[in-house]
C-alpha cells in the first residue's frame, strides 16, 4: 500500500500534513506530530502587519499612539501580542530543521504589494522547504473591484515567488467569482501549488458592551464540501499541487478530498481536538480503505471523483443545485 505522495515537487511519505497552526512554536510536539506519521509540517503564519511593523521601527511610536488615536490600531494586535517575533520565527525553523526530517513549510499571511514579502527569502535562508502565502482578505471597499483585489494578489505572489528559488503555495478563500481561473492564474504568477481555502472567523456582536468579538471555532467535517467542489474542478485543469484545508476529521474525509484531486490534505482542528497520535488513527483508515476498495496507491486514487469525464461541470453544478432544492417537502 502506497500512501507516498509530491506535493511542491517535495516527496512526502504521505498526504497527511499539518496545517498551519501553534504546533511548530513546540519543537517537541513537532516531533511528535512527525512520529505520529505527519507528511510536513506548516508552521504559523507571520502576518503583512507584523512584518512591516519591525521594518518600519515604528512599534513604539505606534503603541504610545494608540492612546490619542486608539480608533487607528485597536483592531491590530500590539506588537507584544503576536506569538513569535521575526527573529524567533527564523530561529524556529533551524530549529525544526535541526530535528525533523519530514519537510518544514513557512507560512507568510498578507494580501497586498509591499516589503514584507521579502521576508520569504529569509525563510529560505533558515532553510525552510517551501513557503505557504496565505492570501487573507476581506474587501470590504465599494471603490476597489474585485479584478483590482486579485490583481494585487497576484502581484503579491509574483513578488514572493520572486524572492526564493524554493516552491511557493498559495492558501485562497472560497470568496472569488471564478476560483479555477484564479488558480490558473496563480500558476501563472508562479505559484506551485495552490491550498482550498483558508477560513474566515466570524466576529460575533457583544450586546452588553457595543463591541465587536473576535471567535475561534474549530472545524467539522461538513466544512469539507466546498473543498471538495473546487478540487474537483480545479484539479482537471492545475498543473501543480493541490492541498485541501478545513473539514478533514476522518479517515474517510481525507479520501474524499484525494478522490476530488487533492495531492495533500491539511489537518488542525482534528489534532487540535485529539492530539498528535490521531495521524496515526487516520493513516490506517485511510490504509483500510483502500485496501477493501482496490486501490494499490494515492496516485491511483487521486482524482478519480473530479471533473474530468464531466463535458459541462458547470451544467453539472446546476443539475444538483436544482435536484437538491426540488427534494424539499414540507
């Protein structure tokens, strides 16, 4: 039973990969999390913000404002705030280097243009394997149309792709109007793989002091369908890597995602709810499944559900949408 799999162009012992999340910050839960059976591991993200706070040298400056102009930056962290410092984030990839074999993946968070992508340089220099650019925007400006937000988006890859010679993916929200011509064109900017999708938390309102909550709520397996959607048309069409993120708790969900044309499937809440030894649990479901059903490898399996034999997906789409509102009774 063959459960190796390339993702980035990086060989994987298998698909099951740590999403981005505090448990590189340990390096003896990473270590944990690779003897449990872990393929690679994504570290946190460093934020656009963070970054270009340091490079300006403006977070004094910027914390003594805050008390006159507190409207400005009170939605950001402070400085102190975020859990690793530039420099530390550096110093936790040689580390992880140093003790894991499985391949180490940084994680750059932003959206638009600037200097902080730079940074994707140094995380080659600390010897990271790939980088992940997470693409995290909400726009909300009635002047900037959605052609200029991708656009800006795109440049951002262009610019981080750029900067290192080691593979860049690209984390995407579901909230584009064409996701599989977007994922072209993230190859066309340079991207090696594209990852579906990160998650937007919901603030909630807090009726009694007139503010606005930030929320974290970990993921179910019901998340996983419009993963499942996008891979399998994305994946007829892509070129490089697919990796499918949010709503993977089960053995059976992480086939699901291979069978729509995933190349790796990325876990967080599941381990976050269970702990690093339910890899384990996970690889041998996976492993039984297979088995019972036939198939020898991953690359056999891969994309065997998607899009490809459909003339019209599109028309496809519609036919279910339609079957499934005519289903309702009352």
């Amino acid at each position: 039973m063959k459960l190796a799999t390339t993702y980035l162009g990086l060989k994987l012992s298998n698909p099951l990969i740590v999403g981005a999340s505090p448990f590189c910050d340990n390096v003896k839960l990473a270590c944990q999390l690779q003897d449990a059976g872990a393929g690679a591991l994504v570290m946190r993200s460093l934020f656009e913000e963070q970054i270009d706070l340091e490079q300006r040298a403006m977070v004094r400056d910027i914390e003594l404002a805050a008390s006159g102009s507190a409207e400005a930056t009170s939605y950001f962290p402070e400085y102190s705030e975020y859990q690793l410092s530039l420099d530390r984030y550096l110093r936790q990839i040689q580390g992880l280097k140093a003790l894991v074999k499985v391949p180490v993946i940084a994680s750059l968070n932003g959206y638009q243009p600037g200097g902080w992508t730079d940074f994707a340089r140094r995380f080659q220099e600390a010897g990271a394997d790939a980088v992940e650019l997470n693409l995290y925007n909400l726009a909300t400006d009635p002047n900037i149309s959605g052609a200029e937000v991708e656009a800006d988006m795109l440049e951002t890859v262009k610019s981080v792709v750029g900067a290192v010679h080691i593979p860049v993916a690209v984390k995407i929200s579901s909230f584009h109007a064409s996701p599989v011509n977007f994922g072209l064109e993230l190859e066309k900017a340079g991207a090696k793989g594209v990852v579906l999708f990160n998650r937007f938390y919901q603030p909630d309102f807090n009726l009694e002091d007139f503010e606005v909550h930030p929320q974290l709520k970990l993921s179910d397996s019901s998340e996983l369908l419009l993963r499942l959607r996008w891979l399998a048309n994305l994946s007829p069409h892509m070129k490089g890597s697919l990796s499918a993120t949010g709503g993977v708790h089960t053995s059976d969900d992480a086939i699901k995602a291979l069978l729509a044309g995933a190349h790796t499937i990325q876990l967080v809440s599941v381990l976050l709810k269970n702990g690093p030894r339910y890899l384990y649990t996970l690889l041998q479901g996976m492993r039984k499944w297979m088995e019972d059903h036939g198939y020898e490898s991953v690359d056999q399996l891969r994309g065997a559900l998607n899009q490809r034999r459909c003339p019209d997906p599109s028309a496809y789409e519609r036919a279910n949408y339609i079957r499934v509102l005519q289903s309702w009774r009352v």
